[in-house]
C-alpha cells in the first residue's frame, strides 16, 4: 500500500503525454484523499477500539448480569425450596395442631355429654322418688278423715255413749268465823299475820277479818 510520501515523492519520466502541471495537481488531491482516508480509518480503527472496548465490557457485564441471574435463579430456587419446606412444615405443625384440638374438643364434648345424660338420669331418678313420696304422701292424705266423717262418727258416739250437761255451779268462799277477842299482844300478831298474806297476794287476799267484819254483806 502507498503511503503518503512515496506519494509525494513520485517522479516521472519525461515524455511526450500529461501535462505536469496536471499531474501535479492530480497527485495533490491523491494526497489530499489519502490523508482524509487515512484520518477517516484512524477514527474508524478508533472508534472501533471504543466499541471493542465497550463490546468487552457489555460481555464482561453480560457475564456479571448472567452469573448474577444465575445467582438469584439459585437465591430464588433456594429460598422457593427453603420457603416449601417451611410451608410444608407448617401445615404438618398446623394439621398436627388441628387434630390435638379436634381429639381434645371431642374428649371435652363426651365428658360433658356424659355429664348432661348423668344429670338428666340424676333429674329421672329424683323424679320418680319425688313421684313415689308424692303418691305416699297423697296415699296418706287419703287415709286421713274427713269432715263427714268426723260428723258421722261424732254422730255414732253421741248415739252409743249419750252424755248429758252438767251446769257449773259456782264456788262458794269459806266463811271464817269472827276470832275471840284476844288480848292485845296476840291480835297484834294476828293483824300482822293478815297483813303478810295481803301482801304476798295469795289465795286468801280476798278474806277480811276484824270485829266489824259482816259476813251477810257479801
């Protein structure tokens, strides 16, 4: 390939032909196109440096961008599996769990089925004591006499025992005779005698004594 200065440097040979003049200005526009090819391939070569550069650097980055897919497709696998796992061990636990309360609440449920029909025989028996006590207690109600038959046999014993009223007489008051006159010093110890019996209120309370004393008054 021709470079610019052996371009410069060409020489002909003298002859009958092209105008030198035409040759050199043609030679300068050669030069001139050259240089502009030149400087047009170094930007390419340039440019396609920048985008060799940039291709290693998108493939270094795809590089990194793929292992870190591959990185968070395994983290993603991982934790799918670890969160699975999880999952599954917590509807075990939660099932497990489930069926403790389900037995406990059907434990609980018989226990109180079985105290409700307790009580209910519990309520059947007192009914039929209290049915039994209730019929004694009418049976001996029955046994019990009534009014007409208090009359009849009042009426039967009045006909096979007659009776007949005695009127109350009234009670009649000892009469006390009047007392000798005694001398004073003994009817001083019979009026204090008196005195001491009205006093205690005893049965006599009602007797009087003395000279003036009038037994018909009464």
């Amino acid at each position: 390939m021709l470079t610019v200065d052996e371009i410069k440097n060409v020489t002909f040979r003298k002859g009958r032909g092209y105008r030198d003049e035409d040759v050199d200005a043609f030679i300068d526009e050669v030069i001139v196109s050259f240089e502009q090819l030149k400087k047009e391939k170094s930007d390419l070569v340039r440019k396609m440096d920048i985008l060799a550069t940039r291709v290693e650097q998108y493939r270094a980055d795809e590089e990194t961008v793929r292992n870190a897919l591959l990185a968070s497709q395994r983290v993603a696998d991982s934790t799918i599996k670890e969160s699975n796992a999880q999952a599954a061990t917590i509807v075990a636990e939660a099932e497990a769990k489930a069926q403790k309360m389900l037995l406990e609440a059907n434990e609980v449920t018989a226990k109180q089925k079985e105290v409700y029909l307790k009580l209910k025989a519990d309520a059947a028996q007192l009914r039929k004591e209290l049915s039994a006590l209730y019929n004694s207690h009418l049976k001996a109600i029955e046994d019990l006499p009534t009014d007409a038959v208090v009359a009849v046999e009042k009426q039967k014993l009045d006909k096979q025992y007659p009776t007949k009223t005695v009127e109350e007489k009234p009670v009649e008051k000892p009469v006390l005779e009047t007392p000798v006159e005694a001398e004073p010093a003994k009817k001083e110890v019979v009026s204090q005698s008196v005195e001491f019996v009205a006093s205690e209120e005893s049965k006599f309370a009602d007797l009087k004594f003395g000279d003036n004393y009038d037994v018909d008054a009464e």
